[in-house]
C-alpha cells in the first residue's frame, strides 16, 4: 500500500505545499495509514528536529562513534521530558548544555 500525502507549511512565512509519498507493506485503511504518518511525523518533530535545530547535532565535530554522542542527547531530552519540562531550548540553556548538569539535576528518575 502507498500514496501521496499533501502537506502544507508555513516556510520562512510563506505557505508552502509539500507532495510526500509513502510506501507501506500492509494493507491498512486510510485512518490507519493517516495514524502511522502522523506518528513518523511526531517522532521526527519530537526527536530529530529538536536535536539537529535546539541542539545543533548537524553541526557537531563528533567523529569518532557519533552514534554515542546521538545516544546521550537523547537521554537528555527523555530526562527534560519525563520531568515535564516544557521549553527543552531554555532548559538546555539553563543547564549550560552539559551533560552532568543535566544528569544531577534529574538525578532521581536515573
């Protein structure tokens, strides 16, 4: 199953459409399909953009098992969001963006 999904935006202010398309190997109704497009969606706007934008991983020097330093970052942002944190910008740069900090503060769900 598959088929294109129409996306609308604002980029840089101005309404932008997009055409995406998505190939699947089940047969799923169009809410079912809709619902797994919208979960891809939630993790790449939970997960991917806020470490690439917030916390500039695109831009890192880590070259030498990156996979590691991904995998920190990722731990910090589960932390944030278990502690109900609502701003994971300010609270990064509250905590100075260290990893310690961030481990200490958040100690006792660790």
């Amino acid at each position: 199953m598959g088929g294109p999904v129409y996306r609308e935006e604002l980029n840089v202010g101005k309404p932008t459409v997009t055409d995406n398309y998505y190939v699947c190997n089940k047969e799923l109704s169009i809410e079912e399909f809709a619902k797994y497009i919208r979960q891809h969606w939630g993790i790449e706007n939970k997960l991917h953009y806020v470490k690439d934008v917030t916390m500039r991983e695109d831009f890192t020097t880590k070259r030498r098992n990156p996979f590691i330093f991904s995998f920190c970052m990722a731990a910090v942002l589960n932390i944030m969001r278990v502690k109900n944190e609502t701003n994971i910008s300010e609270a990064l740069h509250i905590n100075g963006m260290r990893l310690s900090e961030c481990i200490e503060k958040y100690r006792e769900i660790l």
